[in-house]
C-alpha cells in the first residue's frame, strides 16, 4: 500500500541548531516527493520537490530509494521557519498522499 | 493573492444539515482536489476530478458530495451522513499533463458542527 510517515508529530529546536524532519514512504514504483509548509495563518504552499534538487529557503532533501526516505533538512534552523510541514507522494493517477505532519518549533 | 479561493472562511452548522464549501480556481487547472485536515492525521482526499463533469472518490468520501459542472468550481456539500464533519477543508488544484505534478491550495474553511 502506498503510504508516507512522518514519525515525529511535534519537533523544537534553538535558533542555530540543524534540524532534520523525517519522511518515509512505501511506493511500488518511482515515486515522485514533495515537502509541503504551512506557516501560520497561511495557506499550505509547496517547499521542494525532489525532482528539482534544489534548495529553498535553506532546505534540502534527498531522495533515499534505499531506505525509502526523504528527510527535509537545514543546517541552521531559524525562527521564522516554524511551522507545519507535510511531507506527501504523488502516485501515479496525480494524487497526493500526505504523511500525518510535523510541527517544527524553532525558539529563540 | 488570487488563484484558488474558498469560501466561507468560517462556516457553523447544526446536526443534520446539510452545507456546501465553496471553491473557485481561476487558473485555468484541469484538476481540483477535496482533503479533509484533521490534527494529527494530515490531509486526507475526500473527492477530486480530474475534467469537467467527471469525478471520483477518494479516501474518505462517504457523507460527502462533489460537483463539477464548470472547470473553475468544484463545490463540496457535507451531508449530515457525515458522522464527524468538524474540521478544517482545503480545496486545491493542479494543470493537466505537466510533470511537475503540483498542487496549489486554497486558504481552507473551517466547519463546525454545533
């Protein structure tokens, strides 16, 4: 069955220090990986997306076919980077499948 | 900023009506999808359609009804089939055949059931 999992539910941090969110997934084929944010009274925007390889706002996440993973990572976290993040896979009819969500709380 | 809205923001209803969340997309987007945000459980797709008078259920449908007469709107009624209706909906939508396979999100409605 496809499925995402995002095993922390509630992650705090100082400002400075890394932070990783951890994303696992279970897909039979190539999956295609997103990292979704919502800051607070915002809408839920994309972050990246693993096809593009790129970084935003300081983000970064590997594709892991092995471990079947995708964690989103920053070296330095900052405050305002506090927020929800979804972590979702899209499987082959277009739709996504969200994991649960991890709260990020970056304190000063 | 424009795109995808959804109305109302804020939407009450007593046990046994039925209500319609509205939303409206003006990006010319072939799909529009229904999830369902609960804490603790992430989003859930409710309905979605791909085309114009076409749609298809999607995890949780039951208690649910969709339409999809016009390619900007995709209203969701909840039915008072609906054994837990109060929670935070979002509409989004997406472009037909890009590989890029992304979803742009309204600002959700959040319903509650008196």
């Amino acid at each position: 069955a496809q499925r995402v999992t995002q095993p922390e539910k509630l992650l705090s941090v100082f400002k400075g220090a890394p932070v990783e969110l951890k994303c696992n997934y279970s897909y039979s084929g190539s999956p295609e990986l997103f990292w979704y944010v919502q800051y607070s009274r915002q809408r839920l925007q994309l972050l990246l997306r693993h096809i593009s390889r790129e970084s935003i706002k300081g983000f970064t996440a590997d594709l892991n076919k092995g471990e079947t993973s995708f964690h989103l990572k920053k070296p330095f976290a900052q405050e305002e980077d506090s927020a929800m993040y979804y972590c979702a896979l899209t499987d082959q009819g277009g739709k996504l499948i969200f994991g649960q969500g991890t709260e990020l709380s970056v304190k000063p | 900023d424009g795109g995808i809205t959804q109305s109302p923001k804020y939407l009450f209803r007593k046990e046994g009506q039925n209500v319609t969340l509205s939303c409206e997309q003006n990006l010319n987007h072939d799909a529009m999808y229904w999830y369902r945000q609960d804490p603790g459980q992430g989003l859930r797709l409710i309905y979605y359609s791909q085309i114009v008078n076409d749609f298809q259920k999607g995890d949780i449908a039951e208690g649910y009804s969709v339409s999809r007469e016009k390619k900007e709107s995709f209203p969701l009624t909840v039915t008072s089939a609906q054994k837990n209706p109060t929670a935070f909906y979002l509409c989004a939508s997406k472009t037909s055949g890009s590989f890029l396979n992304e979803q742009f999100f309204g600002p959700g409605t959040r319903l509650t059931v008196l």
